[in-house]
C-alpha cells in the first residue's frame, strides 16, 4: 500500500490557475541486498548468484552504450547516454563556437531511462494506494520553529521514519532549511529526533522519551 497526497503546482497554467496532481509519497530507498535477498527467498539462486548477475549485467550495459549504442532490457526499459560540453577555460568568451569544440571539452553527464509498458503495467497492478493523512505546506512563513518540530514529531510518531523532502513537505521549509533544521533537532536530545543509515539513505526517527516538547 502506498500514500499519495494532492500537490499544488508552483507556476500557473495558461488560464493563471495553479493545477492539483496527485504525487506518491517516498518513504525511503530500497538497497539492493534487500532486493536479492527477496529474490533469493523466492527462487533457487543463491544471494550470491544474483548479486553476481547484477554486477555483470551493469558492466556490460555501461560498456554497449559507453560503445555507442542504447541498451534495451525486456521488460525493463532503454538505457541511453547523454552527452555534454564541458564550460570553457574563459568563462567570459562570448565568441565561444560550439561547432569548433573537440572530444576533449565534451563528457558523458549522464544516463536516460525510458520504461517499457510491461514494467509500468506490472508496477501498476501492484500499487494500491491510499490519501495520506499528512497535508502538504506550501510555506512556513506562518509556522514557528517550535510549530514545525511538533509537526515533525507527529509525523513520526504516526509514520516511524521521515526524509528531508518529507520535512519539508509538511512545514513548507525550502531542502536546505529542512536539513539544517533537522540537524539542530537531532543535536537536542530533548527533541526525542535521532537518525539512522548514512549519506543518502539516512532518515529520522523518534526515540522514547519521558519528556519530550
């Protein structure tokens, strides 16, 4: 089951309306252990097997298109490389010509994935989903840092984990703001927030407290 919430977008339409569209809500990132090891339940390979799979399988797609081609997995999608040109040594050159630019000043940025419809199809017969009791904030500016922690506080109580872009779904704080507030919290034990996992992954929890704000 996953939750989804009606999101206003930023910009107006052509008629000067904001439009409404429905947004899932990411509650965290699957690992690949956790991937095979669901496989490996379900199947006769090993984790070990599998994961040796998946490591040939991403060489050899980033050797084809590092090669010039697109790479095609039924069921799964097409993989195609992006190109792009590195900012010129003077940064001022207006008369910077494009057409004249060499291998040397052009770099692979990045990797474009386009879905097959069998695995979109497959992804929707398993999504069931239900409105989010979490309301979505487009400002803060009415919020008091006090306000925006009992918010957060709530949210895990009813949820048990949140991300920054959750934080700033629910106070309205910009990404960065999120993350420099929510270090502060972290840093108050009297708060009762507390992380767990590193980098990317890392997310917040609630600890027990006896007395929390």
């Amino acid at each position: 089951m996953a939750d989804y919430e009606m999101q206003e977008s930023n910009l107006p339409n052509e008629e000067g309306k904001r439009t409404v569209y429905p947004r899932m809500i990411l509650w965290g990132q699957t690992e690949t252990k956790e991937i095979v090891e669901n496989i490996s339940k379900n199947s006769t390979f090993t984790t070990g097997e599998i994961t040796g799979m998946i490591e040939m399988m991403t060489r050899e797609v980033a050797y084809r298109m590092a090669m010039g081609y697109s790479v095609k997995i039924d069921g799964l999608g097409i993989f195609t490389p992006s190109l792009a040109l590195r900012k010129p040594a003077n940064e001022n050159d207006e008369e910077d010509d494009v057409r004249k630019r060499n291998a040397a000043s052009i770099y692979l940025n990045n990797i474009n994935f386009r879905a097959d419809k069998e695995f979109i199809r497959q992804t929707a017969v398993n999504c069931k989903l239900k409105r989010s009791k979490t309301k979505f904030k487009q400002s803060s500016q009415k919020l008091l840092p006090e306000e925006r922690l009992k918010r957060a506080q709530e949210y895990l109580r009813e949820n048990g984990i949140m991300s920054v872009s959750d934080y700033c779904r629910i106070t309205g704080l910009l990404h960065n703001s999120a993350a420099i507030e929510l270090r502060k919290w972290r840093e108050m034990p009297e708060t009762g927030i507390d992380t767990k996992g590193r980098g990317t992954h890392k997310v917040y929890i609630l600890k027990n407290q006896q007395n929390p704000l």
